[in-house]
C-alpha cells in the first residue's frame, strides 16, 4: 500500500526532474547564486569591531545640570510609577520633576510647550520603552552591532 504509492510517486518525480532539466538547474543554482551574493553583500559591508574600553572612574555627577529637569511618563499604571519613582530619588537627591500623562498624545502636547529640559518616557510594556525629545524619538534597544 503506503511503500507502492511512495515509490510510484518517487518514480514520477525523478521522470517530470528528468524531462524538465531547465527548471531543475534553476532550481539548484538559484538558491546557490542568492547565497553568494548574500556572502558578497556582507563582505563588502563588514562589522565594525570597537576596541576594548578600559575601566576608569568617571567621577561623580555634575547635578546642576538636571535641576528643575522634567520627565513626563505614559502610561501611568503602579509599574511605570514605580520605575520613575526610583529614576528620581533612588538616583539623584532633587531637581528631577516626574509628570504622568493619561496618553501619549497629552505627552507630545505638553512637550511642545515645555523648554528644551523636557524628556518623555512612553512604556510600551514594563520592560521596553521609547524616548521622546523635543525633536526626535529614540528607541530603547540592546546594542547590535549593524542595523
């Protein structure tokens, strides 16, 4: 039953392979040629290797800077009140001003009126996030090599 109909079928497709040799060499060699251009592509575009940095002490925070600095948050839930919580006092004794918004359309709202010392934070989830400026948005993300 089930070994017959395998071989019979085997047998079929080494026929339709045998009288379609145009398309079985392309078959082949496509995936072989995507290959070496993908190989080509990346050799001409290498990784950049950065060189060890040495360990060194940075010294100690200049604070004047951040005083009267504010950071507007969305969404307010007990996670991110929490995270900015600790971003404020846990790391820096004053001058850290922490503002929730209900939306991130109130966020970008109350960044178009706020001085260059305003920085959003809108949570994605309680592990990602994304930074938003003035003028741009920066995205959270573990360093990767090439983009």
């Amino acid at each position: 039953g089930v070994w017959r109909q395998t071989r019979a079928l085997l047998f079929k497709n080494c026929l339709i392979k045998c009288r379609t040799k145009k398309s079985s060499v392309q078959e082949v060699l496509f995936p072989l040629f995507f290959l070496f251009w993908l190989i080509l592509m990346s050799m001409m575009h290498p990784h950049r290797r950065y060189g060890e940095v040495a360990n060194t002490k940075l010294g100690a925070l200049d604070t004047s800077m951040l005083v009267n600095f504010v950071i507007g948050f969305t969404p307010p839930t007990p996670t991110t009140r929490e995270i900015m919580r600790k971003v404020a006092f846990d790391n820096f004794e004053e001058g850290i001003i922490t503002e929730e918004y209900l939306s991130e359309e109130e966020l970008q709202e109350a960044s178009a009126h706020k001085p260059s010392n305003f920085v959003g934070v809108v949570f994605n989830d309680a592990m990602s996030y994304q930074l938003r400026f003035p003028d741009s948005i920066a995205m959270s993300s573990i360093y990767m090599e090439s983009r």
